[in-house]
C-alpha cells in the first residue's frame, strides 16, 4: 500500500510546485477573507494539505496508467506485435498521440523496409560486380595459362589468344570505368558543368570520334541536318557518354542498315534522336534495360563486349539534366533512343 502510494506521488512530482502554490494562494485568500484563529488556520490547513495529498495521489495514479499505456504500445512496436497502423489504439486521454504514435510507427517500417531494399540491392549489386569481373579476368587466365604451356609457340593459335586475351582486358577496363562512374554518380560526386554549346560543332565531333565503330562493322553513320548556330544546354562532357553509349549500342546491335543521329528542333528544346536498324528490344523488356547489368541476350551482348551499365549510367546522367530517355522499339526493325535537351 505504503509503496504504491509513493509510487503515485512519484509520478505526479512534476505538479508539487503549481499544486504547492495554489495551496499558499488558496490558504492566503481564506485567511484574508475570513480572518481565522491559529486553531482555524492550522485545522484548514492540514484538510487542504490532506485534499491535496489526494489530488496529487489521483493525479499519480492516471499519468502512472497512461505512461504505462504508452509504454506497452512502443514495448509492442519494438516486439513487431503490430501489423498495421490500425491496431495502435490508446485511450481517449491519449487519442493525441495515437496519430503521432501512428506516423512513427509507419515511418519506422518504411525505413526499415527501405534499408532492407538497399541491402539487397548491394548485395544483388557486389554478386553482379563479382560475376562480371569473373569473366574477363578467366579469360586472361585461361589464354595465358595456356600461352605458357606450349601454346606460345604453335604460329596458329598464339596471336589469336593474346587478342582474345587482350580483348578481355579491355572489357575488364570498360566495366572498371562504368562501375567508377556509377558510384560517382550515386555518391552525388559527379559534379555537373552546365553550359550552352553549338550543336552542329558538338554532334559532328561526336560522330568523328565514333566513324572508327562503324566503318568496321560495315554500317553506315549518319548524322541528320542541324541548323547552324543551335545552342543546347548541358554538361558537355557527361553528355558525351550519354551518346558515346546509345551510339556503340545502336552499332553494336545493328547488323545491317544504319544508325542514324538526329536533332528535331522544337520552340524550348532540341531533341536528340538515336536511330538503329538492329535486333530490336522485345516491349517486355524495354523497361528493364536502363537497370544495372540488365540485359537482353545476355550471349550476344557479351561477346559485343557490353557492360550492363552503359544505359544505368546514361539515365542517371540525363536525370542530372533534368530530362529523361524515351525508347521506341520493334523486334528485327530497330530501336530509337531519344532525349531533349534545352536551347
Ligand atoms: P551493354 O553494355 O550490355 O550494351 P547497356 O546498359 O548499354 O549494356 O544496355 C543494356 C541492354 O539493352 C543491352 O545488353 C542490350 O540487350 C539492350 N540494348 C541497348 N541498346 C540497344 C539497341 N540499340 N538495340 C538493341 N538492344 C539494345
């Protein structure tokens, strides 16, 4: 009894010094008004000192029920007891902090379940890194290794397997590169450089650079009409990958025909067109192939020495833009990846 007596004065503590005030107030305002004997002044104040004792033992006793109330629902939250929000309920004296209790609750999970997601994609992440990196650097091995054991002096075979080795090590070099420039991306390291530039000068010293590409699979190049003196807007040299990428793609899935490089003019914007008239991507798979390592005929695009990230690393540069990728694509009739940027 003496315990749980002490325990509700314990919990209503904090009130002692208003309740303490009213008392004195309470005791002064009587006094004033009724002038009182010793005897009088000394019998009221131990009934108020009593009344209040009681008050401040009810008082104890509900801030005691409803800090164990709270209690139990957090202690359930940490346990994982609930499922949903809707099973959260408190008293009526703490419907206030129910929809606060609520929201953290639902915030709580929605965090956890996000740095779940994230655990598994670094997981999923560092499996594809690993699996990716096995294949060139087995091929090296594997060339090497048998270079040595006699292979390097058979005419026949030896050029043949130091090209394939080195071909290896220049996917390998190509997937180190994507990969740095992935992680810079999603640290937020790739700084930005946002300039206006002449379109026509830009897009041919493109096409220049990439003739080599095409001119050895046999398949023509072609960059469309640009009106003189046409300013976009962007970071030069991050767009510059974004069209060294679509542009080898475009190359390396096309087999006959051509790819073409177009820019369609409109009052804010030009858009950039990349045209092929390769494999094609099936619909299905369209929105998946802007994923990290997706791809399509995993066979083809490793013997044409694709990454899996080339398109990763071309959508996140553009978001930085402020402009996102549009693909069109029909199975054996080619692709066309296009973009706008601002002039
Ligand atoms: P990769 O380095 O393998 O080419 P990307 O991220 O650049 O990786 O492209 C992802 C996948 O999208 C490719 O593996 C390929 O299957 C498909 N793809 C990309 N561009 C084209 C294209 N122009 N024509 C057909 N398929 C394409």
């Amino acid at each position: 009894m003496w315990n749980k007596i002490k325990k509700n004065l314990s919990a209503s503590k904090i009130y002692f010094v208003e309740i303490f005030i009213v008392f004195v107030l309470f005791l002064f305002f009587i006094s004033f008004i009724y002038p009182l004997s010793l005897t009088q002044f000394t019998s009221l104040s131990l009934i108020t000192l009593l009344f209040l004792f009681i008050l401040l033992y009810i008082i104890g006793e509900k801030r005691k029920l409803d800090i164990l109330e709270v209690k139990s629902i957090i202690e359930s939250i940490r346990k994982n007891k609930f499922n949903s929000a809707e099973e959260i309920k408190l008293t009526t004296s703490l419907v206030d902090l129910e929809d606060e209790i609520k929201s953290m609750f639902l915030k709580t999970r929605s965090d956890i379940e996000n740095l779940k997601k994230l655990e598994q994609v670094r997981t999923e992440f560092l499996g594809n890194v690993s699996h990716e990196l096995r294949t060139p650097i087995f091929g090296i091995q594997g060339y090497i290794e048998t270079l040595l054991d006699g292979a390097i002096n058979d005419p026949k075979v030896n050029k043949n397997f130091l090209i394939k080795a080195a071909r290896h090590s220049e996917n390998l070099n190509n997937l180190l590169n994507d990969l740095i420039d992935i992680s810079m991306i999603e640290s937020g390291e790739m700084r930005m450089s946002f300039r206006f530039f002449d379109a026509k000068e830009y897009f041919e010293a493109i096409i220049n650079e990439m003739k080599n590409l095409s001119e050895a699979k046999g398949i023509p190049l072609i960059l469309g009409e640009i009106r003189p003196n046409l300013q976009l807007f962007g970071d030069k040299i991050r767009l510059k990958q974004v069209m060294t990428n679509l542009v080898s793609n475009a190359i390396k899935y096309t087999d006959k025909g051509k790819v073409e490089i177009l820019i369609v003019e409109s009052e804010k914007e030009g858009r950039i067109i990349v045209k092929d008239t390769g494999i094609g991507i099936p619909e299905s798979e369209i929105s998946r192939i802007f994923e990290r390592f997706y791809r399509v005929d995993k066979v083809r695009t490793r013997a044409v020495g694709g990454t899996g990230l080339g398109l990763a690393i071309v959508k996140h540069i553009l978001e930085a833009h402020g402009t996102k990728i549009t693909v069109k694509s029909t199975i054996g009739e080619g692709s066309e990846f296009s973009f706008a940027l601002k002039k």
